[in-house]
C-alpha cells in the first residue's frame, strides 16, 4: 500500500488535487471535511455534533474525527493506499494516525504540503465562498479557520518533518502545474517500495 497525506492551509488546492490524484492512482480519498458534511447531511448525531464547530471555523474534537477515520479505515481493507485529505489537522490527530496505521502493519510513505501565501489563500476562500455553498465560507469564519491552522494545523508538519515524511509542494500556479509537481513526488517514492 501507498498512503499519503495531502496537507495544506484551508484553501491551498487539497480538494480538487485530490480529485485529480485519486483518478489517477485509484487511492482511497479520505477527507474528514467530505465525511464530516456527509454525517451532517445525513443529520446524524456526529454530524450534529461536528456541525457547531465547523460553522464558527473551529477544529471538530479530535476523538471524533479519529474515530470517523478508524471506522473508515476498517471499512476499506483492500486499496492500493489511502489519501488523507484534512487529516491530519493536530498532533494529536497525527499520532492517532499512525497507531491506526500501524495495527494494520501499515504507515504513512509521505505527506506532501501545498506551499501558498496567505494573501492568495483569502483571495481563493473568499471567492469559494460566493460559490460554494458552504456555510463556512464567510469572511468571520474564514478568518477563524486561517487562525485554527496556525495554532493547531500547522504544528502537524514539524511532527512529519521528523520522521523525514514532509516534502513541500509548490501550490501556487495553475491547477495542472501544482498536479504535476505533486505526481513527480509521488512518482519517485511509489515503486520504490
Ligand atoms: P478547508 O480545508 O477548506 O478548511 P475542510 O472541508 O477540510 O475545508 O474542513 C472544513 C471544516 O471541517 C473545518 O473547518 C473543521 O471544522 C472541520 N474538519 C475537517 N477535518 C477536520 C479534522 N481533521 N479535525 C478537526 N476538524 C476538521
């Protein structure tokens, strides 16, 4: 199995370079956000629950999105590899991962980080926002949210930086130049296995 974090601040790409990477690697996409309004449409209690977090652009507690991911995990024995998408969002999240993982004599092979300024990430959220639909995409919220990755997100790549799992990306340019960085990275650790 492959199995890669694609990681970035809210607005770097990870949604649609996800897209782009499943259809061309058949990975498993995991993106807690996708789960998360998934439950919440389904108005089940997690969605419920997560619900009032992600409206004021906060992190949903971590025992929620870990076990949303176990469960996920569990669900999808045989993939060729998993892609997180969101996830991990903290520390706490990242060791969580790596325990799971391990129980199933698997790990994670890399986490590639989507590199762009802060000034293009307001510029990307605010325009989502006027068309996406989502509730969090509103100036009050999104600020909130750029502020939960800097506490609490950011502090996640020092812990694969560690282990020597972190590889920059550069996520700006146009949507295939940013796929094409990425495809490279993953290119040249995927047979070497
Ligand atoms: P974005 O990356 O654009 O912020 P997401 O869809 O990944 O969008 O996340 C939307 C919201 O869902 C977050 O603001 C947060 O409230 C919640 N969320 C998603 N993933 C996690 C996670 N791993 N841990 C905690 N909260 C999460």
């Amino acid at each position: 199995m492959f199995n890669l974090i694609l990681f970035g601040p809210p607005g770097s790409g990870k949604g649609t370079q996800s897209e782009k990477l499943i259809a061309k690697y058949n990975f498993k996409h995991l993106s807690t956000g996708d789960l998360l309004r998934n439950e919440i449409s389904k108005k089940t209690p997690l969605g419920l629950e997560a619900k009032k977090f992600m409206d004021k652009g906060q992190l949903v507690p971590d025992e929620v999105v870990i076990g949303m991911i176990s469960s996920a995990l569990d669900n999808n024995p045989n993939v060729v590899g998993f892609l997180f998408d969101g996830f991990p969002r903290t520390a706490a999240q990242a060791e969580a991962l790596d325990k799971l993982l391990e129980l199933k004599h698997q790990s994670i092979n890399v986490m590639l980080a989507l590199d762009v300024s802060e000034e293009e990430l307001v510029k990307r959220l605010q325009k989502r926002g006027e068309t996406s639909g989502r509730t969090d995409d509103n100036q009050q919220v999104i600020r909130t949210r750029i502020l939960e990755y800097n506490r609490k997100t950011s502090p996640v790549s020092d812990y694969y930086r560690k282990s020597k799992k972190a590889v920059m990306v550069k996520g700006e340019g146009t949507i295939e130049e940013i796929f094409k960085g990425l495809t490279k990275e993953i290119d040249s650790r995927i047979h070497k296995k």
